[in-house]
C-alpha cells in the first residue's frame, strides 16, 4: 500500500494545485511549520506528496469529531512510577534529570522496526510512546517536578495527520497530552517543545543516553560521561528489587510463557514436519496474543543445535529421539519478560542417557534455587548448582576428581559453558549497568528476581566425551523471585522433574 509520502503518477494537478502541495509538504515535513519549535514531527524524506488541491486540504482539516477523552483512570502502574520518581529525586538533589523513551529505527526506506521504550524511561513512568522524553526539574525548595514530553495527537491543520506516514490516520491514534497526564498521574507536554526547554536550562544535567541523539544534542555542553553514566547505573540498580506491580507482572509473562510451552508440546509432531520455525511460531503466537511480544529471541534448539547457547536461527530439523532445548518468554503489554528453559523429549520419552544428564542438571538447579534466600550471597545459587555438575562429570568419568578441585579450575566449564543465571525484569538481562558490588557481589533481598538456569552441553564434535554424549544439551531454566523467609518460583507452572515432564508431555497429547 502506498503512503502519503510515495510517489503517485496520477496525481497530476495544475501548477497551483502543485504549490499546495508543496506547501502541505513542508508543513507536515515541521520544517516549514515549526512555529519556533526545532523538534520536526518525523517525516519520510523519501519522495514526492501526491498532489492536493485546496478544496481536498481544505476538507481533510475539517469535519472530525472531538474525541477527546476525560475522567480517565490512571494505569495501575502509576503510583509506582512516582515512588521510583521519587527514589531518583532523592538520589540527585537539584540536578535536572533527563530520561528519553527513544524513536523509531528505520528499516528500511519507510518502514521501521517495531519500536520499543527505553527501559529507564518505562520503568519511571509505565508509559510507552515514542520519542517522548520525561524530564525531572528541580524545585528550589528541594525535590523536583516530573514532566513527560509527549508525542501530540496529529496537527490536523497542517494535514499532517494524514501527509506524515508517522501520523495518525496511518499508524493509529496517540493520546494527547492532556489524556497522558490522566494516565500517567504526572504533568505532560508537548514533545516538539523540550528541545528548547533543556537548551535554555541553567545548572546541572543528567541524561541517559543511547536513545534519542536530539535530546543528547540539545544537551551538549551541559552534559558529561561520567555523569550520565552514573544515573544509568543508578537507574539500573532501582530495578534490582521489584515492586508489587513488577513482581504481579513477572508471575503474568510466566503464566503466559507456561501456556505457550504447552501450545508448542501440543504442535510437536507438525514441527517434526517442518523445522524449529514451527516451534518458533507457535510460541510468538501466545506471545502477541497475550502479552506484547516475546521478551527476547526464541532459541528452538532440537538436537545438537542445544549445544549452541543462543542458537535463535531456529531453522534445523526436529527429529524423534531427540531433546529440544526451549528457551522462550512471554514479554507482557507493560513490557516485563519471564525467561524460562525447558529442554525436552521430542517424542515425549528420555532415553536413559538423556535422562542421566537432565537429572544431573535438574539437581543442579534444585540445588540452585534451594540457595536463594534473603541474605544469601548472590554467588550461592551459581557456586550450588557448579558443585553439583562437577560432582557428576566426575562420577561419570568425563573429569579427574576431586570436585574441589574441578571447582578450583573450574574445568567443568568446558560443559557448563555459561553462569547460573542473572536478573529479570523488564530487560531479560536487567540491571546489566549495576556495579559489581551491587549485583554479583550482592546479598539477596526479598523482591529480587532471577534466573537459575543451569546447564550441560557436548558439542557434537567434543572428542573428550564418549560418542554417545556428543550433540546432547540441556538446560532448565526458573525465574525465581526472593521472599520474606526463602523463594517462591513464578515458572513453577511448568514441570521440571524428568518423570513430570514425560507425564504433562504424555496428558497434552493424548
Ligand atoms: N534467554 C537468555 C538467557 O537465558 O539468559
Ligand atoms: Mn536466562
Ligand atoms: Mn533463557
């Protein structure tokens, strides 16, 4: 389908219908029309507007209906929002705080990819619009206001609701300023005029970068590195224990994710027909269904491909006889991903070396999780499920023992290949700019979740394994949330003990 921006051979017209259209060109193009404001409303650059005539500019400006809404209730997530608001505010006093949700990446000409929040700026507002941008002023009697710069509802004026391929009448309807601010609880603006306001700003400055180069242009000068730096770490470590809502959300994409492994067991046989794509498909289906997509690439590994961590081609064979290694999470509409592994029997059947080597890691995870409390060390959980694998490769013979000493060099590595898991939220790998000593070297709180997620893994061409072993993998993979007086897993929905597995396999193809 063509859009505003394409060239049309048809759309012949006089020179005077020509001028027309140019003049709705440059106007829905924000150049033209900025009005004082230097933020552009986002327009496709690559070709001609068919022509308008001024009777058809003249229609589309008028006779629409006001639909716009009040008495809105603000989202669940709002009170939330502002106690982390508040937790930012507090850590830097009188300093104006900058957090952009980023924009569109084009893909191609003019097709982007779907675009998605800055996770700094969902977590501090629960909102998602593009290119907005929340901005925290300090008040002189301590605190700050928090503003968020929205993208407008389109300027049917300069027609550029229905010129811009950005604007409403192509990709849907925004709220308006106002409409945000019943949402969101929190005073919001026009997007187009925070350029000025951060330009014309005196004193100190924070602005997380790596989402929106014209807010980081606008800023230069006031900004530094090592600043902006410092609040993205910051803002990384406020995420490291989770809220009601977030821990409410995390239990949701589980459940979701549950459902989906279920569906994918249930397709079994039609991906033994096809290839891991099927496997693929069918999980994203329950994904965008449910939630708002999958919270990072499906890794659909059947056979040797478990051996390859992050194999997301997902384009091989799935063969009878073999395990798929499944690693897949429902992200949910509020943009918190579950991260969950389940490394299963295509025909519904451990062979007994299959099942050796599952229940070996299956202990190992136990042991894992069994190691997450409040005021464990965050190590615990990753140095339980390691003894236990090491202990194994040496009672298979695949390691000289003892296990100290395997552990000490850490040679099981060669199978285990990867740490014992990580935090989740709204990043599957969240918190990833907290400082060492705040994560890895941390002690466990209650709200924290993570990932236990032990593995084992012969590649198929591992001469130091018996041949049998080659090209067998296996991972499984809970998310875990830190409570009061131990742990509580948010996947449990989903069986993990081998004779389990075979079981809930054996009920949903009946
Ligand atoms: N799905 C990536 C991971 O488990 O960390
Ligand atoms: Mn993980
Ligand atoms: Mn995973």
């Amino acid at each position: 389908m063509a859009k505003a921006g394409d060239r049309q051979d048809t759309a012949g017209g006089s020179g005077e219908e020509a001028g027309v259209a140019q003049e709705a060109a440059e106007a829905a193009d924000g150049t033209a029309a900025a009005d004082g404001q230097d933020r552009p409303i986002k327009q496709r650059k690559n070709g001609l507007y068919p022509m308008v005539s001024d009777e058809l500019a003249a229609s589309m400006k008028s006779g629409w209906a006001d639909t716009e809404r009040r008495g809105l209730e603000p989202i669940a997530q709002a009170p939330y929002a502002a106690a982390r608001r508040a937790a930012l505010s507090a850590r830097f006093p009188g300093e104006r705080i900058v957090v952009p949700a980023g924009n569109l990446r084009t893909r191609s000409n003019d097709t982007e990819y779907p675009f998605r929040a800055s996770t700094e700026y969902v977590h501090l507002t629960g909102d998602q619009t593009q290119d907005a941008v929340l901005v925290l002023e300090p008040r002189e009697a301590g605190g700050h206001d928090a503003t968020a710069y929205l993208l407008p509802r389109s300027d049917r004026e300069n027609g550029e609701f229905w010129l811009d391929g950005q604007g409403e009448l192509w990709v849907g309807r925004r709220n308006s300023p106002a409409e945000g601010e019943q949402l969101l609880g929190l005073p919001c603006k026009d997007v187009r005029t925070v350029a000025d306001v951060l330009r014309e700003a005196t004193g100190p400055v924070r602005v997380v970068r790596g989402h929106d180069g014209g807010i980081e242009a606008a800023l230069t000068d006031k900004t530094t590195g090592e600043r902006d730096g410092e609040l993205k770490v910051f803002l990384s470590e406020l995420r490291l224990v989770k809220d009601e809502f977030e821990i409410g959300e995390l239990q949701q994409a589980c459940d979701s994710t549950a459902r989906g492994f279920e569906d994918v067991v249930r397709v079994l046989d039609r991906a033994q027909a096809t290839s891991e794509r099927y496997i693929e498909g069918t999980f994203f289906l329950r994904a965008r269904v449910e939630g708002n997509d999958v919270g990072y690439g499906s890794i659909c590994a059947s056979g040797p491909h478990a051996t390859t961590l992050h194999w997301v081609r997902n384009d091989g064979p799935v063969r009878a006889g073999e395990l798929l290694l499944l690693d897949a999470g429902v992200e949910t509409r509020s943009l918190y991903t579950a991260d969950v592994t389940r490394t299963l029997p295509v025909d519904g059947r451990f062979s007994p070396l299959q099942k050796k080597i599952y229940d070996a890691v299956y202990d190992a995870q136990q042991a894992g999780i069994d190691a997450v409390k409040p005021g464990a060390a965050y190590r615990d959980f990753h140095e339980a499920a390691q003894r236990v694998l090491a202990e194994r490769l040496v009672e298979w013979g695949l390691l000289e023992g003892p296990a100290e000493r395997v552990l000490e060099l850490a040679l099981q590595r060669r199978w285990t290949l990867h740490g014992t898991g990580h935090m989740l939220g709204i990043d599957v790998h969240d918190c990833a700019q907290a400082r060492t000593e705040a994560y890895v070297d941390c002690t466990l709180e209650p709200g924290m979740v993570l990932t236990v997620e032990p593995g084992l893994y012969f590649q198929a061409d591992d001469l130091t394994v018996p041949e049998e072993y080659r090209g067998i993998g296996v991972r499984i993979e809970d998310d875990i949330l830190v409570t009061e007086s131990g742990n509580r897993n948010l996947s449990a929905g989903l069986p993990r003990r081998s004779d389990e597995v075979e079981e809930w396999m054996a009920g949903l193809t009946a």
